[in-house]
C-alpha cells in the first residue's frame, strides 16, 4: 500500500445505514454519484471539508469513517 493512501468504510456505512444509495449520499454531502464510486474504490482522496460532511452524514467522526496508515 502506497505510504499517502487513505482508507475509508463509505460502502460498509451505506448499507448499515439503510442501505443508502451512492446518489443518496452524493446528494447529502453535495458531490456526485461518481465521486463517490472513485472514494469507494480507493481512487479518490476526499478534501477534508468534505470527509467531514461523509463523516456527518453518518453522525461520525472522521477518524471513524476515514483510516490512515501508521
């Protein structure tokens, strides 16, 4: 695993959380659908304003939705 790369449970939290569509948490966070699917994959790196925003629309910290390698 490259050193700067972020892990994040967005997928894993959509669906413990009603099974909310990719589109719904798109549309809470204010980003596109396919910003999502590309922080899903790994291929994205979010701003932190907006891994707050994931982060909130899961009523979570950020550290609880987002992992940094030690």
């Amino acid at each position: 695993m490259p050193k700067d790369e972020i892990k994040n449970l967005i997928r894993k939290l959509r669906f413990e959380h009603n099974e909310m569509t990719q589109q719904d948490l798109a549309d809470r966070v204010d980003v596109t659908r396919q910003t999502i699917i590309a922080l899903e994959a790994g291929k994205y790196v979010p701003s932190l304003a907006l891994a707050f925003r994931i982060a909130r629309a899961f009523d979570l910290d950020v550290e609880d939705v987002f992992h940094y390698p030690k």
